[in-house]
C-alpha cells in the first residue's frame, strides 16, 4: 500500500493514531482515530469512537472530529480527513459518518484511510458517498 505524499498527511495520521488511544471502546474493543484539516484555519481537529451502553448512541471517531471543528471554528470545509483503525485493509467511514461529512466535504476531498503502520488507502469523498441525501 502506498505511503504518505506530503507532511500534512503524515502529521493527519500522527495526530488520528495519538487520539484512537482515548477511544472509549468497552463493547468492540475497535478502536478508531480521525484527523480532518480545516481549509479555513490550516488547523488539525481529531476525533475517536465514544461507545455506550445504549449501542446506538455510540459516536464514530469521524463524527467526534467534526462535532469538535465546527464547534471551534463553526461552518468549515474538511480539507483532508485521515482515519485510523487497526484493521486490514483500512476501514471507511460508516454511512452515518459520510452522510455528516457531505455537508463538509467536497466530491474530490481525500478521504485517507490507514492502518497503525500508515499504509494508505486514498479515496475521494465522492467514491465513498456518490449520492448524499441533500435537503
Ligand atoms: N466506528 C467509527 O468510529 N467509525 C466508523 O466510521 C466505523 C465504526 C466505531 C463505532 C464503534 O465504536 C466501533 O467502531 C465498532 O463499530
């Protein structure tokens, strides 16, 4: 699998691989990092999975990240988001998580998907989700 292409990228899977280790993961034990890019400030927000009892109310890692941006900086456009999970091949985003992202992301926004190690799988938004429900 391919490797990072730029710094930005090395530091979105540094930063996605540091916050997995908080996931709050009692009843999967699947732990998930997600660091996007914020085009509007440069800034990095990340996110892991938050579990619960009630299992659906259970919050990915992807949706954490984004919760944390827009509470920072309100409507922003995801740049980049990098996700990491120890499985292999690399995990996406579950549906819930793209329907969220598609009011953030554009079509042709990576999506970079890793391992622990940093083998890359690279997609485009519009891969992962071609038609999101829009209002
Ligand atoms: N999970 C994520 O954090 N992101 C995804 O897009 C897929 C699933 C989490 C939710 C749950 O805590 C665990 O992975 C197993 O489903």
């Amino acid at each position: 699998m391919e490797k990072f292409k730029t710094d930005i990228e090395r530091k979105l899977f540094l930063a996605a691989r540091e916050v997995r280790l908080n996931s709050y993961s009692p009843y999967s034990n699947f732990k998930v990092g997600a660091a996007l890019l914020s085009h509007k400030s440069g800034k990095i927000y990340t996110g892991t999975n938050v579990e619960n009892s009630s299992y659906g109310a259970t919050i990915c890692a992807e949706r954490s990240a984004v919760v944390k941006a827009i509470s920072e900086e309100g409507n922003i456009e995801i740049e980049t988001l990098f996700v990491v999970s120890d499985a292999n091949p690399p995990s996406p985003p579950c549906a819930m998580c793209l329907q969220v992202l598609s009011q953030f992301c554009k079509s042709d926004t990576p999506i970079l998907l890793s391992n622990l190690e940093g083998d890359v799988k690279r997609f485009t938004f519009g891969e992962l989700l071609p038609h999101p429900f829009v209002l």
